[in-house]
C-alpha cells in the first residue's frame, strides 16, 4: 500500500483516505471508531498517525518486539544471500529507529552475511553510493563467482 501511495505522489490526508477505502471488515469498523475518538476539531489526518495506530491495533506489540529482536538476529546461516536479503527487507520494516540512515541499513546486513563474504562487503558498503540493493547485489556476485 505505502509503495502505491509513493507512486500516486499523495499527500499525507489522501493517503489515509485511499488506505482507509481498502479496508475490509473489522478494519472498517475500526477505523471509524478511531475517526470518531479524533473528535471534531481534530487536525487533518497524517499518514504516519493513521499508519501507527493501525499497525499498534492489529500488530500487538509483542509481536512487533519478536520481530525487532528476529532482525537484530538475523544472520545468513545456511541460506543463499537472496535469502537472507528477502528475509532481511520483510524484517527491517519493524526497525526503522535502527535502519534509518543507508549506511546503517547496509551496515546490518552485511554483519549478518556468512564470514566469507563479510569482508569484502565490508569494504564496499564504505563508498558513498552503496545503498543496500547494490549490497545486495554485490553479496550475491561474490557468492556467484566462488
């Protein structure tokens, strides 16, 4: 949803109301209550508002903390680096206080590659235009070519 609400450039209210129009269900009711607790002279709706009551509603904390500590874990092991990459994007999400700078987001990656590769991502992730896809890439060449 945040992915399509980037595209179609929306602003911070039209975001909420396009959201709001894909809700189903219980959702629906939940959002109406939770319009209604604004009360009447409520500020416009901004997207991070509605996005994190929302999430803190549906996603009990609890499992939003397991998912915290399941990223600061995270680790390659035995998979391939797409993989771990896929697991490691689905993850960071619950994390954006720890990834919120490129560097720190292509920094928690790499420490979690296996040891082979950790050094030679080490070096690249230092150059200023290393974002975590050309990380990412970068890991998967190196495992690729050995």
């Amino acid at each position: 949803m945040q992915r399509t609400l980037r595209v179609m450039h929306a602003s911070d209210s039209e975001s909420v109301e396009l959201a709001s129009y894909r809700l189903r269900d219980v959702a629906v009711q939940w959002y109406e209550t939770w319009e209604l607790s604004r009360g009447t002279n409520a500020s416009p709706t901004v997207w991070e508002g509605f996005l994190g009551d929302f999430l803190r509603h549906y996603l009990l904390a609890e499992i939003r903390q397991a998912r915290v500590d399941m990223f600061l874990a995270l680790k390659q092991g035995k998979e391939s680096v797409r993989e771990y990459s896929l697991q490691f994007d689905s993850l960071a999400r619950y994390t954006p206080s720890i990834v919120a700078e490129m560097s720190d987001r292509v920094h928690q990656f790499v420490v979690g590659l296996r040891p082979h590769l950790i050094n030679e991502c080490f070096m690249v992730a230092l150059l200023d235009s290393m974002d975590i896809s050309r990380i990412q890439a970068y890991a998967q060449n190196l495992k690729d070519r050995k």
